[in-house]
C-alpha cells in the first residue's frame, strides 16, 4: 500500500505538523514502507495458532505485601503551605 503526498499533508496538519515539501516526500516513503510491511504481516495465515501471551510460560515469582518504609506522612505534610484534617489544601482553580 503506497501514500501519497497529500495523505502525508494531511495527517501532519491534523497531528499540527509544520512539514517542508522534502520532508512531506521523505515521509512519503517511510509511511508507505511500514504500510508495506504490515500488509505483509496481515497476509500472514495465523488460522490455529494460539495467541502467545508470556514467551517464556514460566510463572511470575510473588513476594508478600509488606510495608516495608516508615509513614513519613507528617514530615511531608509540615513542608506543605496549608494543610487540614492531614491532607494538602490546595488553591481553587475551578469555580
């Protein structure tokens, strides 16, 4: 699948792109390269394989949730401007 020129100007207007006319052609053939390769990989038959979600099918070791730092919710709360109740006051920007 080939892009042309004006696709290209037209995706870099709706992404806010500032693009030159070399570069409009330079991305011209880079998009219709991977649009190339992704055709190739969608002609790929995948009937009857299985989705392969962890390469390796090994489990994942867990670990037991433990708090393992001290609460430092004081010191971080005495650096604040204002503070109530133990949480941050912050100014109202919404009205």
């Amino acid at each position: 699948m080939s892009i042309d020129k004006q696709d290209v100007q037209k995706i870099a207007h709706l992404a806010r792109l500032a693009l030159t006319e070399e570069d409009a052609v330079q991305y011209q053939h880079s998009l219709s390269s991977v649009l190339s390769l992704v055709e190739q990989m969608q002609s790929v038959d995948t009937d009857g394989v299985a989705p392969l979600s962890n390469p390796l099918e090994m489990t994942q070791r867990l670990r037991e949730d433990e708090v393992t730092e001290v609460n430092q919710r004081d010191a971080f709360l005495a650096n604040a401007p204002q503070t109530e109740a133990g949480l941050f006051l912050v100014p109202q920007v919404i009205e």
